[in-house]
C-alpha cells in the first residue's frame, strides 16, 4: 500500500505544507505563550515535548484521514509562522471544522487571511467539503473578521461549548457552504 503524499499548497507569499518534526521548536516558541493560545482551548505550553507531540497527531491525523493540518510558512525567508488546517473531518457529510493561528510576530500582514482562502478553496475542490465550520469564542473579534471577510457567516452563539482550566466558554459557529458560494 502506497503512503499518501502530503498536499503542499503555494500562495502568493507563502507555502502551506507538512509539518515536521523539525518545526517542534518553533511551534513551541509560540503555543508557549499565552495571547496564542488564549482563545484556542488550551493552556500555554511548558515544554517543548507538548509541541513535538501535537505535531505527532497532526501526523497522525494525516495518516489517518482524520484531519490535515499544514505549516504555514512565509516562501521568500522560509519562516515557519503557524499552522492551518481541518480537524472534525467528517467525510459521510462533507463537513469539516477549520482551525488556524499566526505567531504574534507575523499578525495583521494578510497571511491569515492568504491562508484561509487557499486551504478553504483546497477544502471545496479536493477534499469534496460541502461545508467548513469554525469555532471562534464571541471576543475574538480579529479571527471573527477573517473569517467574514473569506465569506464565513455567523450561524449563532453555542453557550458553554469548550471547557479549559476549569472554566467554561461560549463559542460563534460560523461556516462556509459550497452551494452558496457557488450561488453569489
């Protein structure tokens, strides 16, 4: 049985494609702190063994056919700057949860947004999604404005829906639906 070759996905300005072990160190260095992931669902990182971790399950997630998860890399310095991709993959019904975060450093300069567009339009065509949710909580507003801009709509407030460090906490669900997009 042939091993499935991992998707690279090129952009204007950067290059979206698997990550390595190699690129723990850099994803710890920003899942460590604490404006990463205050909105993500999870603590920050105390050791660089968590991020070789979570690279192993999108690895696995991979292998799989669960979830994809690429590293998003800027072409021309070759910087690693963050990671996008789906998880909650669910083929029977065409729908997947997208999921996504930029190191601090490299915010408000497009390539959130270059990435969403390129991974969504991937999404539609390859991966056959019908529909692409996103779970953002409501004072994310700078996540909840890429998202409109790429053409996700807003479906509604999920009260309690994600449970971190012993706190609970309201997410928006927003989607993307082919048909629609296809209608406009």
């Amino acid at each position: 049985m042939s091993e499935k070759i991992f998707p690279v996905l090129e952009t204007s300005r950067l290059q979206l494609r698997e990550i390595h072990s190699g690129d723990a160190e850099v994803i710890y260095s920003y899942f460590s702190n604490p404006r990463v992931v205050e909105y993500y669902g999870m603590l920050p990182m105390k050791e660089v063994e968590e991020a070789t971790s979570l690279v192993e399950i999108f690895q696995k997630g991979f292998k799989s056919g669960t979830s994809i998860r690429w590293g998003i890399v800027i072409s021309e310095s070759d910087q690693f700057i963050g990671t996008i991709g789906y998880h909650n993959w669910n083929k029977t019904h065409h729908r997947a949860e997208i999921g996504y975060e930029i190191h601090p450093k490299y915010r408000r300069k497009g390539y959130a947004i270059e990435a969403l567009e390129a991974v969504s339009e991937y999404g539609f065509e390859q991966l056959h999604l019908h529909r692409i949710g996103a779970l953002v909580r409501p004072e994310n507003l700078p996540s909840q404005q890429l998202l409109e801009k790429q053409g996700f709509e807003n479906e509604g407030l999920l009260k309690d829906y994600q449970h971190v460090a012993g706190h609970y906490y309201n997410l928006t669900m927003f989607s993307k639906v082919k048909s629609i997009q296809l209608a406009k």
